[in-house]
C-alpha cells in the first residue's frame, strides 16, 4: 500500500485540472484495500478519472486500485469467462479479448478508464453496453465490510447507469467477470459507419476488424486527452416522452430521435447543442469540441469551475430553445 498526501491530481484526471487531494492511496490487493477501508472509513475511489470533473480541492481520502490480473474463470465450446481484475486498464482488457477471437466487448474499444469503473456507469458505445457481456463482479459493501458478488440481474442496469452509481459509492468494485463468444458471435455493426469502413476495407466481421475499425472511427472523432483534455461525452442523451418529440418536431421537423419504449424517445444531445450554435464555442481555456459537441474540452490551464460554468451555460441554453434538460454524464467531485 502506498499512500501520498498533498499529492497534485493533474496526472490522475483526463480533464488534466490540477486540483489537490489530501490523501491518495494506492492498494494492490485485497488486504491493502480493507486496511485503506479501516483507517479512512470515508474514502471515495477514483479509477482512471476519465469520467469525474474536479471542482475543488479533494478533502476525502482517495483510494486508487492497481490490482492487475485476467484469469480464466471457466469456458465451454463456445462461451469463455474472463475475471479481470478491478485495476486493469478497461481497454487493454478489450484488446486482450479481441487477440484472442473472444466476442462481446469489441465495440467498447478505447474506452477510457478501469476495468472496476466500468459497471459503474455502464460503459457503452456504438449500440453495445457493458451489461451485454457482463457476467457478474465481487465488490465490498462498505457497510457490512464484507465481500459481494453481484450477477447482472442484481445490478439494475440501466442507460450510462447501474446500481453501484445509484447507491453513491457503498460498493468498491474489486473485479469484473465477462461471458464472451468463442464462436458464433452476435456482432453489432449497424452503429455509425462501422459496416461502411469494414466493407471498404474488404474486412469481414471478426472482433479484431470490428475493434481496429471502431478505434479509427474514435480516434478521428474524439480529442485525445493526452492532448486536450476532456472526459468524452459531458452530457447524456436526453429521454424524453412521445409527448414532448411530437411538440418539438412542430418547430424542428428534422429533430433526430430513437425509439427507447413505446412512450419515450432519446434524442441525441449532440445536435441539441450543435442547435445552440455551441459547437466549437469557446470561454477563456474551456470550450466544447469542434468536432464532438458532447465533449467539453481544457484548451490548458481552466479550472474545474470553469467547465462546471460552460456546462451550466450549455444546459441553460438547451433548456430555453428545447425545453429539455440535459443531464451531466460526468461525475462533479
Ligand atoms: C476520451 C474519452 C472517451 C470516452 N468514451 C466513453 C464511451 O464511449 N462510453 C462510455 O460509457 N464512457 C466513455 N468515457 C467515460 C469513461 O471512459 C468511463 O466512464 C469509465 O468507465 C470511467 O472509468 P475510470 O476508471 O476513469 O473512472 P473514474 O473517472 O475514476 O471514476 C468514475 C466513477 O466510478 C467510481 N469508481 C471508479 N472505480 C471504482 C471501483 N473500483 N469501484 C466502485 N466505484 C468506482 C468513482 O468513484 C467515480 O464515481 C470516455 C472518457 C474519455 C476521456
């Protein structure tokens, strides 16, 4: 276990805010994490910090897991079960499976953060969610101390979100166990242009051509955070009922929108504030990406405040012409 304290968090955030932390502890296993747990009972864990805005100065202990590890749970003629360990950086582990012709997580390449944040939020990206290759994952439940398995029924899954993100922070995810297809895969190619580019490069489907195609798509939409900083999507789509679409649709015929239940319609929160005429506004060193309208970018030296300000400045917008009010994707600590 190592500990730090005063310790600068600009290398630990995608956002690249340089806020302090007053204790940072980094656990390598189990033991390490209970002990964390013992002496600092409040601490909040942080993953990669590529989903969390930093506002001010972080008074609650930090616990940050490095634990690393892929086993092979069991496997049959055509299911593998992968536990990887909380640690493990989320895309390495997808690389890991597509190498391997092991499918279910292709289209989730390069997404950014832990393996142990993932279901979190339920990771998701060109019409595949985590919950779809989720098998289960142990956790401890800070309350009884003691250790939890949650299979996937027991998670509430739902869009960008989960039972671990509802019950604010009582589960520390230890690891998480995938089921994926050794054959027989049931790819998801109807997202964006990811058929167009296979069929262009002659490529059939295969999870490492889905993978290599989805990370050329990301690379060429997406800011990488290395070199603007950024936490991808800031805000979620917005649900809302047929109701309010078919009021829109009177002003904004074009409005696109996708089928979610027979009563709701989720709407791209992107072209909403593209509407606002906001891609590529620009305050100070904060904007909103000029090719990505839901990514919010630090052009140096802004401040979390100063992100915090422009996506106020973006809901307000959004709110006046579409009377929708968008909800941030990020965490604001
Ligand atoms: C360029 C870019 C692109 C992105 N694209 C996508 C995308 O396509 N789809 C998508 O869904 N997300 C995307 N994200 C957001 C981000 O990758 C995910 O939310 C990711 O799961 C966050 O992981 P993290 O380890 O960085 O978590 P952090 O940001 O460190 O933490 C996020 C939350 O999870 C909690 N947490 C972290 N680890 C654990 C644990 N072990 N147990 C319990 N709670 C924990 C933290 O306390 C915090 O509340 C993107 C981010 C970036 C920077």
């Amino acid at each position: 276990m190592k500990l730090y304290e005063h310790i600068s968090l600009k290398p630990y955030n995608t956002f690249g805010i340089n806020q302090k932390a007053d204790i940072l502890i980094e656990a390598s296993d189990e033991k390490d994490i209970l002990e964390a747990l013992t002496s600092y009972p409040t601490l909040k864990v942080l993953g990669g910090g590529s989903n969390i805005l930093l506002t001010q100065e972080v008074k609650t202990p930090l616990l940050k897991i490095t634990q690393k590890g892929i086993t092979t749970e069991r496997e049959n003629n055509s299911h593998i079960w992968l536990k990887a360990q909380a640690g493990e950086v989320w895309s390495e582990l997808v690389d890991y499976c597509v190498l391997r012709n092991y499918g279910g997580v292709e289209n989730l390449s390069l997404i950014y953060g832990s393996v142990g944040a993932a279901p979190v939020q339920n990771i998701g990206a060109y019409g595949v969610e985590l919950k779809n290759a989720f098998h289960s994952c142990e956790a401890i439940d800070r309350e009884s101390k003691q250790k939890v398995i949650f299979y996937k029924n027991d998670c509430n899954f739902g869009y960008r979100d989960s039972l671990f993100k509802q019950s604010k922070g009582r589960y520390i995810i230890l690891s998480v166990t995938l089921c994926l297809t050794k054959k027989e895969h049931f790819f998801k190619t109807h997202y964006g242009n990811i058929k167009a580019l296979l069929t262009e490069k002659g490529w059939e489907e295969t999870p490492a051509h889905i993978s290599q195609v989805i990370k050329q798509i990301r690379q060429s939409k997406l800011p990488n955070p290395i070199e603007l900083g950024n936490s991808g999507s800031f805000f979620k789509n917005p649900i809302i009922s047929r109701e309010h679409l078919l009021s829109l649709q009177k002003t904004y015929p074009e409005l696109p929108h996708y089928w979610v239940s027979v009563t709701q319609e989720k709407i791209p929160a992107a072209y909403l504030i593209e509407s606002c005429d906001l891609k590529g506004y620009r305050i100070g060193q904060v904007g909103v990406h000029k090719g990505q309208p839901l990514v919010l970018v630090n052009y140096g030296n802004a401040s979390g405040e100063d992100i915090l300000s422009l996506a106020h400045y973006i809901q307000g917008q959004v709110k006046k012409r579409f009377n929708i009010q968008l909800e941030m994707e990020v965490n604001v600590w």
